[in-house]
C-alpha cells in the first residue's frame, strides 16, 4: 500500500512537472519573439502599379477620369512565416466599393484574411491575416470601385503576438486536459464510466461547431457584436463595460446596460488573445455546453442521489429540443446562458424544501443565489418566468415556506441574489425609468397584432423529428416553415410514463420522497406548455389592464416558456424512470433501451437538418460586422433615427474646424475653439446621461445635451478655445454596487471553503 501511495506522489510531482514545461514553452514564445516581429513598410517605388494609377509627393493616386475600375496596386511577393499579422492602410476616399486585400498559394483553411472595403468617412483601416504555415508570396492589393478618388498615403504589414497568446490559452487546455485526464486514470470504474458518459453528451451537443465557419443563427449577429464590443471596451481599459462602444458605427450603445452579458467576457477575452469572432463565439458554445452538461448532471445528482437518473437527466436537458433550437437554430445566447444555470435553481429549491438537515440551509441559500445570478446576469426574461413559477410553488407549498430554516433559507438566498446583482441591478433601474426606445410607443419590437397567435400547435410539442431551419410565424402561417419548438420525445415519454405509473403504480410514486415534487414539476410544466401554445388566452389577459399588458408583451413569444417547461419536465422524466426501475422490473431495461434510441433518432435529425441545411456564415474580423444592425432598437434614446446614424458624422455651429480629433471608444479629444454666441459640437456618440465634457487642462465641466438626432452635444461658451475631453462616466453609486456585489461574491466563496475545512477537521477526529 505504501509503495502504491508512493508511486501516486511521484505520478503527482511528474504530471505537476509536464504542465509547467508545457506552460514555459508556451510563453517563452511570446517573450521570445516580443522584439523580432516582423515589420514592413512600403515604400512607393515598392509597389507594384497599373498605368492608371500616378505617384505625386510619396502618394499613389487613381480617380474615375480612367473610366475603369479594378486592381491597380500590389506589393512585391512576401515571404511571412507562420503567425497572425495585421495590414495597415492610411488613405483618403470619396467613394464606397474601394476594397484591399490579401493573397497567397495557401488555401481559405489555411490563411484568413476577407477583404475590407475602403470606408470613405474613415482615413486609416487595419485588417488581420492569419496564416498557419510559413509561406512566401504573399501579397497584398488594393483595388478601385471606378468611382470618384482613391489616394494611398501609406500601407504596412506587422505581425502581432496574437499566434503566442492563444498558443498559451492552448496550453492551459491542454493542462487542464492532463489533469482530467490523471483524474480520470486514478479513478475507479464507477467514476470513470460517468466522466465517459459526460463527456459523450457534450461531444453530441457540440456537433453543429465541427465546422470552419459558423451556420447562422436567428440572433447571432447581434450577439457577436456585443462580443466585439466588449472586448473593445476591455481594450480601451474600461471594466465592467456597460456602454458598448462598438455598434452603431461607434456611437455607442446601452446594451450592456439592460441585456445581461456576464458571459460574453470569456469570449470577449479570447478576442483580445488573437482569436476569431466566430473562433470566440464557438468557444461560448461549448463552454456553455459544458456548463450545461456539469450543472445539470449535479442538479439530478443532488434530487434523486442516483448517478443513472442524474445521467439520464443530464442528457435530456443538454440535448432537449428547445434548447438545442435555442443554442443553434436562433443563437438566442441569452436565453441559453440562463438555461444553463435552470437545473441549479430547481436543485436550489428543491434542497431548501425537502433537506431538513438545518446545517445544510445556508448551503442551499447559496444554490438559489448562484443559479439566479447566472439567470439575471444572462437573460431577464428568464428570470422573469422562473419568477413567475416560484412564487405559485411557494403559495401551494405556504406552510413550508415559514417553518424556521426554510424560511431562513429562501430569505437569505434573496438578499444575496440581490447583492450579487446589485452590479446589473442598479444600472439597470436608474436607466429603466430613462426616455429609451423600449419605454416609447413608437418601439418596434413589441409584437404586433395578436400575441395569442405567436404561440404554437400542440403536435409541434411532442414531435419525434425536429426540424431545425425557418423562423416563427403567426398561426395562420401553418409550421411548414417553423423550427423546431417543443419538449421532444424523451420528455414526451417521461410525461406518459409519469402519468401510467400515478394510475397504476400510484402507492410506489406515493412512497418515493420526489412525489410532491414530481406532482408540482408536472403540473407547472404542463401549464408552461399550455401558455406555449396558441390556445392558452393571452390575447383576454392583455385585456385585463395595461400594466398586465406590458408585462405580456415583455415576453415578445408565448413560446418562450419553452424554457420553463423544459427543465420541469426533465425532472418528471427522472422521476418516472426512477419509480419504473422499481415498478417495472425487467422492463425498465427496455424502456430506457428503447426511450434512448429514439431520443439519438430525434436529436441526430436536428443536427442533420440544422448542419446540411442551415447557411454557412463566416466571419472572423471586427470588420465584417454590420454594427448598425440594432434588431429592434430597444436601447437608443427615444426619437432616434438609425438610419440617419452615420460614420464620423459632426455637426458644429459657432466654431472653428476641430483640431487634433481622436476618437477611442466611447471618449473623444479634440481642440476647439468657439466663435460665436451658441456655439455647439455635436460628436457621433448616442446622448445617454453621464456623459460628461471637460476641459482637459482645468478639468472645469462643459455643457452637454441631447443634439441631432440625440448624438452628443457639446455646448461652447462664446470665446472658448481649448481643449476637451468627452467620455461616459459611471456614477460613484455604480461603482459603490459593483463594489458590493465583488466582495458578497468573494465573501460567499470564503464561507464555503471555510465551512468545507471545518467539515473535514470534524472528520478527521
């Protein structure tokens, strides 16, 4: 025994050893080449020129007095080794459909780099090439649309650190998979078959990204800007960011403000490493898979201390149709984010009401309040709904509520979950009474016409094959061209084995300490399937009053409590299947053999459908995102008209020409000098409040309001001249809650581990 623990140790020390040399390896490439990057710039009698473009004073020239259009400069053949570079071009334009480019011998899987048109409002673009093997023609081209001027002042190549930071991110997988991978030999076979298992359902659930390019998603542009915009905001040093300073051409946006995105950051993080938009948003995927695939296996765990069922559990709710409809087929991330954490809450809940050991209740308190953070911090309409079903549990179950360590329990999960969030809440509240495009008649995202008719016909909840391309329409329209909405066969099945054993083996489902729960997770879960459909009478309650109305319409889709019942009826699935092991004997076999077949049968169709069929989208640069696509408009300032948002717009009255204009993010400097009584700047930021204009030398305020279609305006007293700063700047009351929701976080961390010591001290003697 001793010689085993023994040579345990030294596997330990050898494996603690192989980590470090992969991680020095790793970074010893970034510190290693920091000074030999590789840089280039052209000069004139570089470039390779048609006739029709002229070189005066160290500038390229082509306008349409040629009366032809198309390549008409490159750079000499380059020999780039393997590394991710960025193209630099200074330029002036009048026209649109100028583009630059990049080409080599190598192949599209082997060198990104699509090409960027010319903005004419802009003076100076980057792009990235990324290519995975040394190569050594390499060139780059600018090309004319034909229409008015292009002069190139200047153009370089530069390679990044971007290749070494995310060779480091590799390797910190690869560790983490060599740690897994010790855990796993060091295991027994019981644990190693349920890591097997776990790792099969997330395999499955991450089929669709074992692509090189992304299927496009209902909502996916949308939410890989707010990627980019978070990792842009991280990069001009502003942390947590809430104005997002990417959309609409820069302006800024108050997305982060009211859309939860704790999230994004991991994605957002790997954009600053050097990775992809669509590399860092498949990343999201599966780490949200994983998320799902751990959280929900504990969950089930925790309810029915049975690893099968946590298993069966785990693999119904990963794999769920709504779900996978959601996480692909709309990429609506905030809603799968907060799915992800559902399984935590019912767990949460179901541990306060059924463990009566009361030294277990703050650990409990903390379930809740973890699983409802994740749920605020993604999706508020989800937060919503589970609001909705926890409040009528806790009126059916009202004695329960008040004996003393459930109430303690529930009482304590609330207040952390509100000081947890304070971070989101506080923001959220003091901009929700703001005059902004959701609050206005004239949103364009309230549903129109009959709510009731957005929801769906029950033969799509219960349907084997699950159709994963087409969008959401009115009943009218039929569901030849809807997606797949629904619970699936597996819960189907679960549902109708939970009803036959309440009939014929009700005195087992009675003496099962999951029964009330079980009851309570059925009824709940087929009225969210009632409210899905459009048979339940939204349309009358709308009638009752506005303040009932509004909070309908918040919803946008009775579909959505697809969501709810998903995660409820995954819970009666295990339940069943847990009373049929018993009741059914031999033929519980059958039916699990049976029940998971189908559940490959239906969950194989989705994917086939969704990856043979879907739209191939790839997009790997800032760039090739539209940021003016702003969905609905739901966080513009009342009275704004997007399409009158354009890219580098000013208006000024009263001045002389600005000097020195920089624009990072959502701050501006520029020197100014006024002329006239009423003088006025209006910069190209979207007006919110807590924007402020400083004098940069004296730091004294300078006026600001709402302009031009409520861009930023800066108003000048006559005679001022100098230079200002504009930036948005959170409130002291901002920060103070953020503050708190860090230390509640770190003290509630602390708590834990110091009530797991404690534990263990008590078992030791």
């Amino acid at each position: 025994m001793k010689f085993i623990q023994t040579g345990r140790i030294r596997a330990g020390h050898m494996i603690i050893g192989l980590q470090i040399i992969i991680l020095l390896i790793a970074s010893s490439g970034w510190f290693l080449h920091r000074g030999n990057a590789y840089s280039k710039s052209f000069a004139v009698d570089e470039y390779l020129l048609t006739e029709s473009a002229s070189i005066e004073d160290s500038v390229v020239s082509i306008d349409d007095s040629i009366g032809k259009k198309g390549l008409f400069l490159s750079t000499p053949p380059l020999s780039l080794k393997k590394g991710i570079y960025q193209i630099q071009i200074d330029y002036a334009a009048n026209c649109s459909g100028n583009t630059i480019s990049a080409t080599s011998s190598l192949g599209s899987l082997e060198m990104n780099c699509p090409a960027l048109e010319l903005d004419p409002t802009c003076y100076t673009e980057t792009m990235i090439l990324d290519i995975s093997r040394s190569v050594d023609d390499a060139a780059i081209h600018v090309s004319f649309s034909g229409g008015g001027y292009v002069h190139i002042n200047s153009l370089g190549i530069y390679e990044t650190s971007f290749l070494y930071k995310k060779n480091l991110f590799y390797a910190l997988l690869l560790c983490l998979l060599i740690d897994l991978g010790y855990f796993f030999l060091r295991s027994d076979v019981k644990i190693r078959k349920i890591i097997l298992a776990l790792a099969g359902i997330f395999g499955i659930s991450c089929y669709p990204l074992y692509t090189d390019f992304l299927t496009a998603g209902h909502d996916i542009l949308f939410h890989l800007i707010r990627i980019d915009a978070i990792s842009q905001g991280l990069s001009l040093g502003t942390f947590p960011v809430k104005l997002h300073p990417l959309w609409a051409y820069g302006y800024g946006y108050a997305v982060g403000i009211f859309y939860g995105d704790a999230f994004l950051y991991f994605p957002a993080a790997l954009r600053l490493l050097g990775f992809s938009v669509q590399a860092s948003y498949k990343f999201l995927v599966a780490f949200i898979n994983l998320g799902t695939v751990l959280i929900s296996y504990y969950s089930f765990r925790k309810m029915f201390s049975d690893e099968k069922i946590a298993l069966l559990g785990c693999l119904a709710y990963t794999l769920a149709p709504y779900r996978l409809m959601d996480l692909y087929t709309r990429a609506s991330v905030g809603e799968y984010c907060a799915m992800m954490v559902l399984p935590l809450i019912l767990c949460g809940f179901y541990m306060v009401f059924l463990d009566s050991r009361k030294e277990n209740w703050w650990k409990h308190a903390v379930l809740i309040a973890f699983g409802l953070t994740g749920a605020i911090q993604s999706h508020v309409l989800t937060v919503l709904l589970v609001g909705i079903i926890v409040i009528l549990a806790c009126l059916i179950l009202i004695k329960r509520v008040f004996r003393k360590y459930v109430f303690r329990s529930l009482a304590t999960a609330a207040v952390l979950t509100v000081l947890l969030n304070l971070c989101f809440i506080v923001p959220f509240l003091d901009f929700y009474g703001e005059d902004i495009m959701i609050n206005s008649p004239e949103w364009s995202g309230a549903p129109q016409g009959s709510f009731q008719a957005g929801g769906i016909f029950p033969i799509q909840l219960f349907a084997l094959f699950q159709r994963a391309t087409g969008s959401a329409w009115p009943a009218t329209a039929g569901i030849s061209t809807e997606p797949a909405f629904g619970i699936g066969i597996l819960m189907t099945i679960g549902l109708g084995l939970f009803l036959y054993l309440l009939c014929i083996h009700g005195q087992a489902c009675r003496h099962d300490h999951n029964y009330i729960p079980a009851i309570l997770c059925a009824i709940f879960g087929c009225l969210s399937l009632y409210m899905a459909t459009c048979y339940f009478p939204w349309d009358a309650l709308m009638a009752l009053g506005s303040g009932v109305r509004k909070i309908v319409l918040t919803l946008q889709f009775p579909w959505r409590m697809l969501a709810i019942a998903t995660i409820l009826m995954a819970f009666v699935l295990c339940y069943s299947f847990h009373i049929a092991k018993k009741a059914l004997g031999h033929c519980h076999n059958y039916l699990v053999v049976g029940s998971l077949i189908l559940l490959l049968v239906s969950c194989g169709w989705y994917f086939y459908d969704f990856s043979f069929s879907g739209e191939p989208y790839r997009v790997y640069s800032t760039a090739e995102l539209d940021t003016i696509q702003l969905c609905t408009c739901d966080y513009l300032p009342s009275g704004t008209d997007p399409k009158k948002i354009k890219e580098n717009l000013i208006y000024a009255e009263g001045i002389s020409p600005l000097e020195a204009y920089q624009k990072q993010g959502t701050t501006i400097t520029c020197r100014v000098s006024a002329e006239s009584e009423g003088a006025y700047v209006d910069f190209p930021l979207l007006y919110y409040k807590y924007y402020r204009c400083v004098d940069a030398d004296t730091a004294q305020p300078i006026p600001v309001c709402a302009g031009k279609n409520n861009m930023v305006r800066v108003q000048l007293p006559k005679g001022y001249s100098g230079s200002i700063s504009i930036s948005f700047v959170e409130p002291w009351f901002w920060r103070f809650a953020e503050a708190v929701s860090a230390l509640t976080a770190i003290g509630i961390i602390i708590s834990l581990i110091w009530m797991r010591a404690k534990r263990r001290r008590g078992h030791l003697l």
